[in-house]
C-alpha cells in the first residue's frame, strides 16, 4: 500500500505503526524466552512440603553434580531461572525452591526476621531439607547458590555440612563467613551494589591476607576447599545481577573448578534478561494505541484541576502528617511482611489527600461535565484486564512469583481497600483541566518521602521498603503513562485510579513474604 486510505488521519497510521511494532517486539520477545528453556527438563517436587522445581540437561543421562539455587527476600524460584537453565545446560541437576513464606510456598514464615534464632534458624533448616532431597537426583556431589537474603542462610548450611563442595552467593551479606568456610566460596557483587561489593572483598580478604584482596583473583587452593574469589558483573544492580552474563559466566566456572568437571569452553548461557525487557517495552508501547479504544467517560474531562500554588498543601501536608500518624497506630494486622503497613500507609496518605483537596476547593464552582458511569466501569475492567494479561502473566512466567495463590487472596482484598482509597485521590488531584504540568511525578516524589520518613521513624520494622523502593518507582513510571494515556481518552481520573490500585494490591499479595503473626 502506498497511498493512506481515505479518511484515516496521520495520528491513526502513527498508533497502528506502533501497535506493529509493540506487537513485533512481544512476540519476538516470547519465542526468544520460550527458547530459554531448550535442552532442558523441568520437573516439580517438593521436599518436606516446600515447593521446588528441577533442571536438568535432556541429552545426558549421567550421573551429574547437584547445585541447590535459593533465591532472595521477597523472591521466589523463579527469579533464579536464569542459573538454573545455564547450569542444566551445562550438564548440572539444578534445583530451585520457594522459601517459607515466598511464592508458591503456603507455610507462612516463623521467627522474627532480624535474629539469627528466628528466621534464619527456620530457613536454614527449610534448606537442609530440600538440599538432603536434591542430593538423591544426582551422584552426590553438592554445590549451593543463593542471592541476596539467601547467601547467609546459605553460608550457614555449607557450614554445618561436609558434603557441600562449594557455594556461590551473589549479593552476599553474611557474618557467618570465616577464613576456613564455607568450602570454596565465590562471592559476586553488581557493579553498582557499593556496600555489598566491599562485604565481597572483605570475605575473601579472610584468606587473602596481608595482600588486599582484588576482585577477579582466586585466593587459597581449590582442591583444599580454601578457595576464595570475588566477581564484580558489569553494569548490574541488585537484580540486574541475577541476568548479567558475566555472573553466569563466573558462577559456571568455579562450579566446574569446585567439582573437578572440565571448564566448557563456549558455555551456553541463559539470556533471557534483554528479552524480558524487550517484552516490557513492547507492552508499554501497546498500551498508547490501545487507549485510543477507551470509551470516552467524561466531556469536558474532570479532576481537581489545581495549579502550583493550591496544589502545594495536598502534596506536602499527606506526606509530612502521614508518617507521624501512623506512628500511633496498630499496623500489624496481616500475615505479611510490612504489606499491612503499606495498606494503611496508602490509606491514611489518601484519605488526608483527599481532605486537603476538599480544603483547597472550597467555594470553587464545580465544573458541570456528562459523565457515563457504564462506560467508566467497561474503560476499567479493560485497563485492569490488559495489567493482568499483559505484564502479571509474563512477569510470573519469567520474573518472579506474580500470581497470588489462594492462600493470598485475603490479603489481596485487605491491601486493595488501602490502595483504592490512594489512588482514587491521587489521580484525582493531578489530573483534570488547568491541573500543573508534572503534578503527577510531585505527588509520587512525595510519597516517596513520604515512605522515607516512616522507615527513619521506625527503621528496625520497616527497612523493607528501602529494598522495594526501586520497584515502587518503577511501578509509578508504568503504571503513571498508563494513568496518562487513560485519561487523555477517558477525560474521568478514576478509570486509571481503580486500575492502579488493582494492580499495586495484586503486586503486595503476590509478592511481599507472608509470616506467622
């Protein structure tokens, strides 16, 4: 076709343009990802009622090498994909598994989480139990890996262990590391993980005395177990480490070193990284030419509409009162880590929102708009079903753990009523004719502080949110252009407030570790 058809302006051919290439690029994406799993087996079980999940090559029928791969806080198995593909290619059993609490894993986790005789204690033992199952797939010999939360926890059963040949932790904290233990550790740091690149120099400086330890160099001797080594994978943060070549690439080769197997000369490594981004990116880019079929809900569009000067006290009174306030109030009442706080943090934000909205617009005349409450509920059910289908789905598939179980549910509905109550005000104040350009990214800045300040308020119950903070802005830039887009169509805020709040409830109950109250 050379000529456009008739009748169809220049902005359609861009949003169909677009669409193409979203959809080009979420398919290539899946296939590539799909192909992740190539020369290899996936088999479930389960070891004294933990979920796991085992790799192994498909052509080879030998006896191999055990590696028992544990993921980090708030992960899941199927983060660590991408070691336990690399690895089952390579000719290992690699085993995956959901800690207590995480995914797919019912039992909820005991102990408190910030004594080495709680939580730890219980993970530790957790462990055991699926390293003593793992070691029958295999011909005996064992290796761990873990990232993150788990490389302590794995530390301490390479120790209390003699059948453990080696451990690899990524993202390592752990004062359990001695000069002599675990057997051949190999600890990898990303390039931009500062403090948790110097705790890898200071494990390997344990055996590299009195020289300073450098990354990239192996100090002791392998054969004897006193192995030590510190890798630094360019370009990488606390996840990003997880898909970074050169971690595949470093933990392959001291497995091979640790367990006396040939080093493979061209190892065939799991990228599925570049792809998982590459899908994300074209789902974004889907989501502006299908807003385009959004029923239209309000004519002229409506919100607060509010300028820079009266937008000021709804964006610092929330985030500055919120934080104190919930300082004198019972914030413990799910069966998860600091969801319950969130939740309340949400609604409690939202609802001073919404008051000081009401305080600014006082006397103000209302703006007289036509507004369809059946097209507003069909705009948001399409908005909620596109999260779901277009990023949970692949996120679970690929990602981490994003479908909440049944046990999770409840906790779905509870952290939704907090997220309603947020959101709804929230898109509410920013939006709407006159509203200040880049209200949008304020208000989200300020419940960044606002987050900030709860954790310096009460660091030792809330750290957690420190963690997930970069996962929150993520979230925001999402799920904000989605916001952006539906309203531009839509003129009515609440079609994006509702689906946003859908969707930050689901990622709370699907994702945040349940414990025993």
């Amino acid at each position: 076709m050379t000529e456009r058809e008739p009748g169809w302006p220049a902005k359609a051919w861009v949003r169909l343009t677009i669409a193409g290439l979203a959809i080009v690029a979420i398919g290539v994406a899946l296939v590539q990802l799909q192909d992740a799993r190539r020369g290899v087996t996936i088999e479930a079980m389960t070891a004294e009622g933990t979920p796991m999940t085992v790799f192994r090559p498909v052509q080879s029928g030998a006896p191999a090498p055990v590696v028992v791969i544990a993921h980090g806080f708030a992960g899941s198995q199927q983060l660590m994909q991408p070691f336990a593909v690399t690895l089952a290619r390579a000719g290992y059993v690699a085993v995956t598994f959901d800690f207590a609490g995480h995914g797919a894993n019912p039992v909820p986790l005991t102990g408190s989480i910030s004594r080495e005789d709680g939580a730890t204690r219980r993970l530790v033992q957790e462990s055991g139990h699926v390293v003593d199952r793992a070691k029958g797939l295999g011909d005996g010999r064992l290796a761990l890996l873990g990232h993150s939360m788990a490389t302590d926890i794995i530390v301490r059963v390479a120790q209390s262990r003699a059948d453990i040949a080696a451990t690899v932790a990524v993202s390592m904290f752990s004062p359990a590391v001695t000069a002599t233990s675990p057997r051949n550790l190999l600890v990898i740091a990303g390039e931009w993980e500062g403090g948790l690149r110097r705790e890898a120099l200071r494990a390997v400086g344990l055996v590299s005395a009195p020289a300073p330890p450098e990354a990239g160099v192996t100090y002791g001797d392998v054969a004897a177990g006193t192995a030590r080594r510190a890798a630094v994978s360019p370009r990488a943060e606390h996840v990003g480490v997880l898909y970074n070549e050169a971690s595949l690439r470093e933990a392959l080769a001291w497995l091979d070193a640790s367990l006396d197997r040939p080093a493979a000369a061209n190892p065939d490594l799991d990228s599925r990284g570049v792809w998982i981004l590459l899908l994300l990116a074209g789902v974004v880019l889907l989501a502006w030419p299908l807003s385009a079929l959004l029923p239209r809900v309000a004519s002229p569009p409506v919100g607060a509409g509010l300028g820079w000067r009266r937008i000021a006290l709804p964006l610092i009174l929330p985030a500055l009162l919120t934080p104190i306030l919930l300082r004198f109030v019972p914030t413990t009442f799910l069966p998860v880590i600091v969801g319950d706080y969130l939740a309340v943090h949400f609604a409690a934000y939202g609802a001073l929102t919404a008051l000081c909205v009401a305080f600014v617009q006082r006397g103000r005349d209302r703006l007289q708009s036509e507004m369809s409450p059946g097209r507003l509920a069909v705009g948001t059910l399409a908005l909620m079903l596109f999260g779901l289908v277009a990023l949970a789905w692949p996120v679970h598939s690929f990602v981490t753990a994003f479908v909440p179980a049944g046990h999770r549910l409840p906790l779905f509905a509870a952290t939704l009523a907090g997220t309603l109550i947020y959101f709804l005000a929230d898109e509410w104040l920013t939006r709407g004719e006159g509203a200040a350009r880049g209200a949008f990214l304020a208000s989200k800045l300020a419940f960044l502080i606002s987050l900030g300040l709860a954790v310096a308020l009460d660091f030792q119950r809330l750290f957690f949110l420190l963690i997930i903070v970069p996962v929150i802005v993520l979230f925001f830039l999402v799920y904000g252009l989605f916001s952006a887009w539906a309203f531009r169509r839509s003129g009515h805020p609440f079609m994006a407030g509702i689906a946003n709040a859908f969707a930050f409830a689901w990622a709370i109950a699907a994702t945040f570790p349940l414990v025993a109250r």
